[in-house]
C-alpha cells in the first residue's frame, strides 16, 4: 500500500506578494465600487485585512517599487521622481527579498521588477522578467529581446511569430487608448505571470519556506483585456467622474485631448473606452488570484501562505481631467493593501476585518519580516502593520511627494492626516487642503476658507518639519520658501548610494 503524501507544516509561513502595477484603492467591489466585479479579491478582503488608508508616497513606477523593497520612505530611499537607467543594486544592496533569502527563504520573482539594469535580481534567487515598455531597456537592446524581458521569447515561441512583440497592437504603453488583447487569452502577459509563478509552486525546494514575488504589469496601459471582457465592460455605463472647483489652476498645463496627456480632458467616449480596458484588466487580474488559492489548496499550502495584494500606485482614470499617476490626489496615491493571514500565523494581529490606520508600501518589508519572524534590518523607517490590525497606531500622518516635470518642475508635497489632506506645490507655493471625511473625491479646496485656517496652518507644520534640512531649501527660517530648483535624482540617489 503507498503511503499518503502529507506536506510537512513549516516553521515559518510561505510569503506570496501579489503587485500589481497602476491599480486605485476603489477598483474592486469590496471598496464599494458596483460598476466592477473582483470576486476574489472581495473574498479575499473580507476574510482578511484590508487596510482602507494605504498610500503610495511616490506615486509612480520605479520609486513604488523602491519603498516596497526596502521598506523606506523617499526621505531615506532618495526616490522621489519617475527615473529609469538608475542602478538598483548599488544603492539597494539590503531588500525584503535578500533578507528573507539569508534567512533561508527561497525567493522568486514573476514579472515586473523596473529596476536598472533589468537583470538585476535585487536579493531574488531568480527572476523571469516582463517589465512591459521600459523606453531605457528597448533603446539599449534596440528593441524587445529575450536579454530584457522573457516574457517576449515566450510570446514568440507559443505565438510561431519570431518578431512579435507586446507593442505591436499599436496602443501606447501610457496611452488613453484601448483595444481588447488580439492573441489567444494564454498568451496575454497577465495569464503569463500566473503559470509561471505557479510552475515555481511545483519546483519550489519543499524543504525551505519561499517568498514568491507575483508582479503583474496591468492594469498598466495599454489596456487591452480578452475579448471577453472587453466586450462585457464595453457594454457598462459608468458614472461621472468628480471636477473639483480648482481644476481651472491648471490650465496652463493642459494638452486637451492627447492620447498620452496627464492634464487635459478625453472626449467621453475615450473615457468610457479606457475604462472599460482597465476595468477588464482588473478582473482577468481578480481570476488569477482564484487559480492561485486553488493551486495553493491542492498543494496543501493555502493555511500556511500569507498572500498580501498590493498596487505600486493609482491612475487618476480622468478625475479632475487627469489620467496616469505621480500626483498626490487619492486616484493616484491611494492604493488597495490586502492580506491574507491564516489563524495559525495571527499572533499579536487583530481580528481580520477593515484596517484604518494609514499605511503606506514602505510598511510591507517589515511587516512581512514579522511575520516571517526574521529581524529588521537597521535603516528602515517602514512600520510593522500587525499593530495597526490591532488597534494600535502606525503613524498619524503621512508625508508624500513626487517631482511633476508636465507641471513645470514642481515638487507636489502633501500630507495625510487622519481627516485632511494638504498639498503644497514648490514651485510657485500654492496651497490645497481636502477633508477627505466629507469629501472623499478632493472636490472642495479648503485652503482659503477662514473656518479651516487653522488646519492649514497645522498641516503646513507638519510639512514644514519633514522638509526642514533637505538639500533643496524647501525651508528656510521655518517657513516653506517656492521657487527653488529641485535636485537631479539621479544626482540624489549617487550621493546616497555613497553613504
């Protein structure tokens, strides 16, 4: 008679990070959006815990990515910008993943990485790579290729198609444009990050626990769903998107109309036609998660792995007439978080349900150590979020900025407190403040209202405090000072990769 196969229970629970790239927090029906559906995440959420505050504080691709792998905020990581061709590992060489890795977790990554140079595995023991459009990477290899993207010599060999390429169905890569995928579904780059993350799950090392990193590159333009879904979006109204009162500050910076514009509005039929695309990039996203949790029950795994889904950052998906991402308005910097923690790994965390604490991706690397019971390394400013599960407090604000060059150079600066939301702008020092209770989609500038001085004046504090000493001289004799020249982060990131 042959024995039952049993799978041995581990020490330490397996770890899966779920990421996807340019996904809002309210892009799924368990935030209470009727116009998609994202069954799993939604069960997903409502058995676990999902943090409702949990930000982005460089809202953009490749500093996003920074703060998750380090676990430190754009003060230490010195990210603060949307920069390719900047060395990771040289300035990184300490990340969740290599640290996990020392402490005998076997560590993989499935997808988007965007980090320079593109075979930089960053801790991981290997990597098989789909980073989408990087303009960097395909000017060096003259195009796409196997040396910076696999997901490309996949494409060519399943397709029998020796020159295709993910580019060529002739959407932009930050287009607002859309069209349903046009290869058979196994082929789309969504289906391609699943099989291969769970083709690891069948080779994994049995003996060790793993760390696998699942990096989807949608919802990320272009937005082309399968047929299927496109045609079932397409069929969706959806309602209007929210103008606040202050939108007419930036029409200077408007390019009405451009198919790649980050301020300017899309006829409304663009706008139905992109959304459709994002939404169904979402849900194929959404049926993923449940072929990962069946993988992880037929391979007796799914009580000891801790699945956390995250996005790098949001899209702003026409509110306020902008698209795409980098702004410090919710659409862009809010993010949906959800974990995924079973009874046996709960110790010291609240009882699953939603997380109101304000979160931000700087916390991941320390919470996920926690929960791997591995030490934090020095140098982190990220916070372990089992406290915040259990209701105690992370932080009670939150400081975040990005370099907007459409915007003329600024550094748009913001601050998130528990009610507010308070936006500076250096350039030419123009204030805003949302109250985010009563307000949630930034409708209402408060900043000239005499009955919210005093909020302005104490978010102007707390912004005052986290930029005083920063090499710009955003801060002089204790007052915010416009107007001066933001550093080269590249220039940035050099001089901290010498500390």
């Amino acid at each position: 008679m042959t024995p039952a196969v049993t799978t041995p229970s581990p020490e330490r629970p397996h770890i899966i990070l779920v990421c996807v790239d340019e996904m809002r927090a309210d892009a799924m029906g368990v935030a209470g959006n009727d116009h998609i559906d994202t069954p799993n995440l939604d069960d997903m959420a409502r058995g676990g815990y999902r943090f409702t505050r949990a930000y982005s504080a460089t809202p953009t691709c490749v500093p996003a990515r920074v703060a998750m792998f380090t676990g430190r905020s754009p003060a230490l990581h010195g990210r603060y910008g949307y920069r390719e061709g900047i060395s990771f590992p040289d300035a990184y060489p300490v990340t969740l993943q290599s640290t996990l890795g020392e402490a005998g977790y076997q560590t993989f990554g499935v997808g988007k990485m965007h980090v320079f140079p593109d075979r930089a595995r960053c801790g991981f023991d290997e990597v098989l790579l789909h980073d989408g459009f990087l303009h960097t990477s395909r000017r060096l290899s003259r195009g796409p290729s196997a040396r910076i993207d696999d997901y490309v010599e996949f494409l060519r060999r399943e397709s029998g198609d020796p020159r295709a390429d993910y580019q060529e169905t002739g959407i932009g890569c930050n287009a607002m444009t859309a069209r349903p995928w046009e290869r058979q579904e196994r082929l789309h780059p969504t289906r391609w990050v699943a099989d291969e993350s769970f083709r690891f799950l069948e080779r994994r090392d049995p003996t060790r626990p793993f760390f696998l990193y699942m990096s989807f590159h949608r919802p990320h333009a272009p937005f082309d769903p399968p047929q299927w879904l496109w045609d079932k979006y397409r069929g969706r109204q959806f309602p209007p998107r929210p103008v606040g009162e202050w939108v007419s500050r930036f029409d200077e910076h408007r390019r009405d109309f451009g198919s790649e514009s980050e301020f300017g509005a899309q006829k409304e039929s663009t706008h139905q036609q992109v959304r459709a695309g994002y939404y169904g990039s979402i849900e194929f996203i959404d049926l993923q998660l449940n072929r990962l949790k069946e993988t992880l029950s037929d391979q007796g795994l799914l009580e000891d792995t801790v699945i956390v889904f995250v996005s790098d950052h949001g899209d702003m998906m026409g509110d306020h007439d902008m698209y795409r991402k980098s702004v410090g308005y919710e659409g862009s910097s809010r993010v949906p978080l959800v974990m995924h923690v079973p009874p046996r790994w709960r110790e010291g965390w609240g009882a699953p349900g939603e997380v109101a604490g304000i979160a931000e991706l700087r916390d991941l690397m320390p919470t996920m150590l926690g929960l791997a019971g591995v030490e934090v390394p020095n140098g982190l400013d990220g916070s372990d979020l089992r406290a915040a599960t259990a209701g105690g407090t992370v932080r009670d604000h939150l400081h975040g900025e990005h370099l907007i060059g459409s915007l003329g150079r600024h550094s748009m600066q913001w601050i998130r407190s528990e009610r507010f939301k308070y936006v500076w702008f250096s350039g030419d020092g123009h204030e805003q403040l949302f109250d985010l209770e009563t307000d949630p989609c930034e409708e209402r500038d408060l900043a000239d209202s005499a009955e919210h001085a005093e909020e302005l004046a104490r978010h102007r504090a707390l912004l005052v405090e986290a930029l005083t000493g920063r090499e710009e001289g955003f801060v002089a004799d204790g007052a915010l000072v416009s107007g001066r020249p933001v550093q080269s982060e590249a220039a940035w990131v050099r001089e901290f990769a010498r500390l």
